[in-house]
C-alpha cells in the first residue's frame, strides 16, 4: 500500500478534503483504501472580486492537516469551480507533435477570453488520426493568478502538489461518464440545485438555480427547459442518464422527462447518486449524502488509473510553462554574463592597449632624445678629434690673445666652440676697443662682429665680440 494522498475541493463556501491510500489494481482501476472525507466551513468565501483570501485558506487547511494529522509532503489533488475557466474538446487538423504545444497555446489565445498574460492552460490529445489527417484536443484554460496564490498557499503548508483539475470534471470521473454520451446531472442543496449537461466527462452548461422556500418549482423547470433547449438542439444526441441527488432533483427530473425537451425523454434512466457507490467498499466511511464527495473521489479514482486522458491537469502544464520560464532566465543570465564577460574584457583590452601606446610612445621619445644625445656625442666626439689632430695650430692663436689683455682691456669670459671665437670682456675706452678688434683681424682671425656693447659706468664699457679662426 501507498503512502496516505490528499484530495480537496474548493466550492464557492466550503472546504471539502479526501484521504485516502491507494493501491491499483492489475486491471488498472484504482482501489481506495482508509478513505475519510471531511468538509469544512468557509466564511465569507475565499475568492473575493478575482482575489485569493490566502490567509483565510491557510489557516482553515492547516487546521485540517493537524485533526487529520496529515504528513507533510502528502501528494495532494486540487478541485477548482469551472467558474474560474473553461474545459472543451476542439476538432482540429493534425499537427505533427514537435508544433502542438505552440498550436494549442495559440489555441488557448484565441478561443478563451483570459488575458494572454494570466492564461494557465492545460490540455490533453483525446483523439488522433494521421492517415484522415485530424485530431481532438481537450483545453483547460484558469486563471494564472487564483492557480498561483492557491499553489502559494498549499506551499506554506508544505503539501506535494500533483494535479489541479475542474471540478465539473471531476465529477465527471467520479460517475465513469462516457465520452461521446449525454448527461444530466442535478444536486440538491439546502439554497438550490446545482444543474449540469455533460458531453462526456465535460460540462457545456453548469447553473445553479437559488430556490427559495416561497419559490414556484415550475419555474426551476422553465429555466431549466430553456438553457436544455439552447445547448441541446440535436435531438439525436439523447440523454443517456439523469444522476439526481435530493428529493427536489428527482421531482424535477421526472418533470423535465415529460416536457418532450430535444434530446431528453422519459427513456433516460434517472439514477440517485447515493444508488451509484452503493457496492463501493469504501461507502461506508462516506456521509450519507455523497454528492460533496463527488470531486474529491473523481480526483481519487482518476489517481493512479491506466491513462489520464479523460482529465486535464493544468498543474502539470504550469510546471513545464514555469521550468520553461527557468530555461529561458537561466539562458538570459548566461547570455548577459558572457555579453558582460566580453565587454569587460574589451574594455580592459582597450585600456591596455592605450598603457601600451602611452608606454610605446614613451619609448620612441627616449629613444629619440637618445638618438639626438648621441649624434651630438658623435658630432664633438669628431669635433675633439679634428682639434686634436692640429692641437699646434689650436692653441698658439689662443695663447696669442693673452697678450691683448692690459692696458684697460680685461677679458671675462672666451670660450672657442668649433671654430668660433667668443669674447665677453671690459674696456675703459671706446677707442682701446677699436685696437683689439684690430689685433684680433692682425691674427688672422676673420668675420670679426660685435655682439654686445654697454657702457654702465663711466671708465667701464661692457662689450661682447665673435670671430671665426681662419676666417
């Protein structure tokens, strides 16, 4: 045996829960084990204008999980009201498997009226043929908000969640409704009867029609007769089966039986729900009425069954949608980090490449600074040795200008740099400067030329004077 699985059911003010230990038998059907069901009470409802009341949802299914003492971690089914989606078989042309998933998303956006961005859809292939080229796809379709703050709230109470149906459609799987065939199915509660028309597993009308103490009940039968009427035009399609619970529905039953409605006549069988579990082993650990049972055991019996076709488990699609979601993030967050990676590194390449430059251009001005230094070395270095060739003929000239100096004449500085002759020096007359400009010409010194000449003091002429050797 199993570990212990859990089943609820939201309706619109109650919470119904299921547990039970399931073992699948060799013929595939499931066999219930330890089955308990309990219900409780939800004030004020726990949807409210479109909104979750979370806190109000998890504090009742808390409360059930301590009476109940169930682990956590327990596999839990969900049952959701129809009210908050859609379920229908679509007849479509065959789609090879690779693009079904984007067809019937595509589906889901055209044929519910959920805004793209809050769809959860589920679906499930009923019917395929290659060779006449059509298919059948059966899409759910809820809202994306209630599913996650519903799933947000059975993770607070650390539940393993494994499926999220309807629960019209659970109903459907409780009573082993065919597909293909008609339904009509009337519960009875103490504020009205809960009318649905199955085709299949799958509602296309679901009312609930208040009946109040002063109420006509022929008027329950009119409106009754008018919604059969509009959705079950082709008479060919008989009600097979009408499953009936409290003494209202079977009334109202027998009546719609003789009003000749399309499709509907006294040749379907009228079956008490209670009638319909009566051989279950299980019956017994049920309340006596068992129709706030129905979505729960449609979600227990389809647990663990050969096939799941016949439901639509909009978890499991979510799941894929969100993993999806996950691929995607995680492949936008690599692409982003290598992006980044070789941004970073082009930057840091370019920054290395402008130090390098930097470093290059450096070097070339050294080198050129170097290069310059040197050809200036080279360039005294033959300069040294051409006068050191003729030293003679270098310093007698020199040593002939001693003998200006006297006489009023002082010499301050003489320097003789490759060929030229400069001379900075004083005399007290204009006239002693006249003589050695002379004696300067009388020594073979040529291109003799003035380059300063001050007087700041009356017996002081400052003067400055070039000439070339040989020249």
């Amino acid at each position: 045996m199993s570990r212990m699985h859990l089943c609820l059911e939201l309706s619109e003010r109650e919470l119904h829960i299921l547990t039970f230990f399931p073992e699948t038998s060799q013929d595939g059907f499931t066999k219930l084990n330890q089955v308990k069901f309990d219900s409780r009470p939800i004030s004020g409802g726990w949807l409210k204008q479109g909104q979750v009341s979370t806190q109000v949802l998890t504090q009742i299914i808390e409360e059930v999980c301590d009476t109940l003492k169930i682990p956590k971690q327990t596999p839990t089914l969900l049952a959701i009201p129809l009210v908050n989606g859609s379920i229908r078989d679509y007849r479509l042309p065959w789609i090879s498997p690779q693009h079904r998933r984007s067809a019937i998303h595509y589906l889901a956006r055209e044929e519910t009226p959920i805004p793209q961005n809050n769809q959860v859809m589920g679906y499930a292939i009923t019917e395929e043929d290659k060779k006449l080229k059509r298919m059948t796809v059966r899409l759910g379709v809820t809202h994306r908000s209630i599913l996650e703050s519903l799933l947000h709230v059975l993770k607070i109470i650390d539940l393993k969640m494994i499926s999220v149906e309807f629960t019209a459609v659970a109903i459907g799987n409780a009573l082993n409704l065919q597909e293909q065939e008609r339904y009509l199915y009337l519960s009875e509660r103490d504020e009205g009867i809960t009318v649905v028309l199955y085709k299949g597993i799958l509602p296309e009308i679901t009312r609930f029609l208040p009946i109040l103490p002063e109420s006509n009940p022929e008027e329950s039968v009119k409106e009754i007769a008018r919604l059969f009427g509009l959705y079950n035009k082709n008479a060919e399609e008989q009600v097979r089966c009408i499953f009936i619970s409290g003494q209202r529905s079977e009334k109202l039953s027998q009546r719609l039986c003789t009003l000749g409605l399309p499709g509907l006549d006294q040749r379907a069988k009228i079956v008490p729900i209670e009638h319909a579990f009566q051989s279950s082993t299980w019956r017994e650990s049920l309340p006596r009425e068992i129709s706030p049972c129905l979505p729960c055991l449609g979600l227990a019996l389809k647990c663990g069954a050969k096939t799941n076709l016949r439901s639509v488990n909009l978890l499991a699609e979510y799941l894929d949608q969100e993993r999806e979601n996950h691929r995607k993030q995680l492949l936008a967050a690599l692409l982003l980090g290598v992006t980044a990676s070789c941004l970073g590194l082009w930057f840091y390449g370019k920054n290395q490449e402008t130090v390098l430059t930097a470093e290059i251009n450096n070097l070339r001005t050294n080198v050129e600074e170097r290069q310059t230094k040197d050809q200036n070395i080279t360039r005294l270095y033959k300069s040294w040795n051409n006068l050191k060739g003729d030293q003679a003929g270098f310093s007698t000239p020199l040593i002939a200008l001693q003998s200006l100096s006297g006489g009023g004449v002082s010499f301050e500085q003489l320097e003789y740099r490759e060929g030229m002759l400069t001379l900075q020096g004083t005399v007290e007359r204009a006239d002693q400067l006249q003589n050695l400009l002379q004696a300067l010409q009388a020594q073979a010194w040529g291109q003799v030329r003035f380059r300063q000449y001050q007087q700041e003091k009356p017996l002081q002429i400052k003067f400055s004077v070039t000439a070339l050797r040989g020249g």
